[in-house]
C-alpha cells in the first residue's frame, strides 16, 4: 500500500466491481481511453480478474485503486501496466469526475513512480496517450515525461502520443 497525504493507493479487489464499473462507463474514460465494453456487475468483476488481478500475479504490479485516506470508495486507479505493444512499463491513471482537478492524479502518480523507481528498481517508464486528452498530457508533462513519439499498439489501433521518463539517476 502506499500512502500520500490525501490518498491511500492499493490493490483493487472483486470488491470495487461498482467503482470499475462507473469508471469504465464515465463519457472521459470512454472517449480518452477506450470503452471496454463493461456494462454489468458480473463484467467488472471479470475486468479485474483478467486486468488488474491477473497483473499483480503475472507481474507484481497493477492498476491500484486510489482512495482517501480514512479509507472509502476508490476515487480513481493509478499504477503500472505491462502492455505486449510496448516495450516498456507504462503508467496509467483514470479518475471519476468528482475527484478530477483537485490534484489527486499527481499526488498518486507521484507516489506510483516514487515506487516504481526505489522498490522496483525501474528506470525508464512510459506512458499513452490520446492526442486530444490535453489534461493528461499536461499531467505527464508536470511529472517529467517527455513526449518522445506518436504509436499504435496494434496496426488498426489510434495513434496515441508516448511519452517517457526516466529516474533521477539516469539523468
């Protein structure tokens, strides 16, 4: 678990199906992200069994719900993916909208890349996005990434900006 001022950072579990499923239906996620076509209970529990679930097993990190210290409902997830199109391990992020613009996205990420760097010894990281996802990107670029180049993770997939970061220690 990791802790901020404002936010504990943890695995998801089979529990917080309700907070993926109004995740993954909420029109930003939908339009920045994808639609993963979950629209049930039943459906979000399968999304983190074969998403987050099976990612801390295969890779001992995942997409991690972000909620208030106190404890409570997640108000988003922020973590780390291992996506067979790149490469490289990426940080992601989502947010419901009433927690969006309040900081909250950068106090994790930060925290997640404090963590990937000291307990995972990773030096590089990168990170997707929508060309049009100006928020995000603007968010990325407070951390330190860079964009580096436009990809597609499949040859019929968008194109989405990359970008990447690098621990202090490789600067």
């Amino acid at each position: 678990m990791l802790h901020t001022p404002r936010l504990l950072i943890d695995p998801l579990t089979e529990d917080d199906a309700a907070f993926m499923l109004a995740l993954l239906n909420d029109p930003d996620f939908i339009l920045h992200i994808a639609d993963r076509g979950v629209r049930s209970i039943e459906q979000a529990k399968q999304y983190l069994r074969d998403g987050p679930l099976a990612s801390y097993r295969e890779n001992g990190f995942g997409l991690w719900a972000v909620r208030p210290v106190g404890g409570g409902e997640p108000l988003g997830i922020c973590g780390l993916v291992k996506r067979a199109g790149l490469s490289d391990v990426d940080i992601g992020y989502g947010f419901l909208p009433a927690a969006r613009g309040r900081g909250l996205a950068h106090e994790a990420a930060v925290a997640v890349l404090g963590y990937a760097a000291g307990e995972l010894s990773l030096r590089r990281l990168v990170a997707i996005v929508a060309p049009a996802n100006t928020p995000s990107r603007t968010l990325l670029e407070h951390l330190d990434f860079r964009h580096e180049s436009m990809v597609r993770l499949t040859p019929e997939a968008e194109e989405l900006c990359l970008y990447a970061w690098e621990s202090a220690q490789n600067r």
